[in-house]
C-alpha cells in the first residue's frame, strides 16, 4: 500500500506526504487562500498547518498575499511548474503539436505561461521565413500590449484585473498600445466574449499576433498558444483566419498537460 493510499483509508496524512500535499491544494485551488482554507481539504492540527505554510514561505514556496493573510505559489513553486513542463517527454510531445501548427500555418507560433511580470515564452517553433521575429525561448513580454498577455488577463477573477488595472504602469510600446485602463478593461472584455485574443501592432510595430488559451480539465488558463508574423506578409485578418486550427492545437495540448 503507498502512502497516499494510506492516507485516504486512514484519514491521516504521513508526514512526508504533508508539505507536498498543502503545495498540491494551494495549486489546486488557483487563487490566494488562507491556512485554515486549505485545512479544510487536509484536516490537518491547527499548528502543524501554520507550521507548513510558515516553512514553505520561508523556502519559497509559498509567498504572503497583499492582505496579510493569504498565499499563493512563490518563485520556486513557479519555476518547478515551469520545470515540469520543459521535461524532455513532456516538451517532446508538445514540441511535435507545435511543429505541425507552425507548419500548417506558415508562421512562427508560442507557448507562453504567465510569470509575475508578463508572459514567459516556454516554447516557439519559428518559420521558415527569412523574414522572422526574433523572441526566443525565455523572452518575457508585457501582458498589456501582447496577444498572449492579454488572453491572460482576460481571464483574471474581476477583483484581481480591477487592482491590476488601477495600480498597473502601462508602457507605451507602439502608437497603437493601449495604455488607458478603461479602454483596456473593454478590449479584456472583448477578448473575453470571443475566446481569442489579438495583438494588432500593438507590442512592436509591423508585428500582428493572435492567442487562444490551453486549459486544464477544469477550465482554468495553463498557457496561451499564438502566432505571430510581420505584417508585410499576414495582417491580423489573416492570422484569425488560422483561429480554428490554433483551437484545435490548444485542446490537444490541455488535454495532455492532464495527463
């Protein structure tokens, strides 16, 4: 019998197990939460939870929320998940789905995850194109100005995008970047009502882009997957025509990030 098996005929969690455990449900749970939240999950004693959640801080795992009582991943839990997902089985497959839409599309096409600045780009398969735009794998972008960003955004909890967008510094990248919070929310909303986001010259100029999410198997955004290319050969009217096929990429890489 393992561990976890004898965790759920037990109703005890071993201790090596616990950490781990806590780590899982702050995940799990996607937003800043409390320790007795988790608890609620764990059923842990009330000093051994704040204990584990003191520990993970302190190693950062974890970080403190802006109210003082809540938690969400830190730096090493992100960069684990990141690591995770750059594993060599796991990237080989993805890797091969990316090759494919790069290649059915004619253009250079991402997978980027959120970090706490922007969007990190994970994964690009470029065009053959000598003309091409050069962000290679580990490029961070803006989420205000950038198709993936601001697929991103569009899915933020209301009160998350509400004090992102009232303390944000918006930088100006383009003369079409918007930089306004109120035009902002309503492109998010946009975006939000047709399940795409676009980037019309917007982060760089003569560069048009547009982004789907990948989701996991509970709808929560994973990473964006999106093409890009300089308008002298695809305007932005040309990428969209490619949205099916982007789509489909996306829900064949969810599904396999649950796997």
């Amino acid at each position: 019998m393992t561990e976890q098996s004898a965790a759920d005929t037990t109703g005890q969690i071993p201790t090596n197990l616990r950490l781990l455990m806590l780590l899982e449900e702050v995940a799990r749970v996607g937003v800043p939460v409390t320790p007795s939240a988790v608890n609620e999950t764990l059923g842990l004693p009330k000093p051994t939870i704040h204990r584990l959640f003191a520990t993970a801080e302190a190693e950062g795992f974890l970080q403190r929320d802006i109210d003082g009582r809540s938690y969400s991943p830190g730096r090493r839990m992100r960069l684990l998940a990141t690591n995770t997902l750059s594993s060599e089985r796991v990237r080989t497959v993805r890797l091969s789905i990316l090759k494919a839409l790069a290649t059915k599309i004619g253009e250079t096409c991402n997978i980027a995850i959120p970090e706490r600045d922007g969007m990190y780009y994970l994964d690009r398969v470029e065009t053959h194109w000598p003309l091409r735009i050069q962000m290679p794998i580990g490029t961070q972008v803006p989420f205000h100005c950038t198709a993936s960003g601001k697929m991103y955004l569009s899915t933020l909890r209301t009160d998350y995008l509400d004090r992102l967008l009232q303390n944000g510094s918006f930088e100006k990248k383009t003369d079409r970047t918007i930089t306004d919070s109120k035009e902002l929310r309503e492109a998010l909303a946009v975006t939000r009502t047709q399940g795409y986001a676009t980037d019309d010259e917007e982060f760089m100029q003569g560069m048009s882009a547009v982004a789907v999410p990948i989701l996991d198997d509970r709808g929560r955004l994973l990473a964006t997957l999106s093409v890009h290319a300089p308008r002298p050969r695809s305007n932005l009217t040309d990428l969209i025509g490619h949205l099916h096929d982007l789509q489909r990429a996306a829900l064949e890489l969810g599904a396999m990030a649950g796997h």
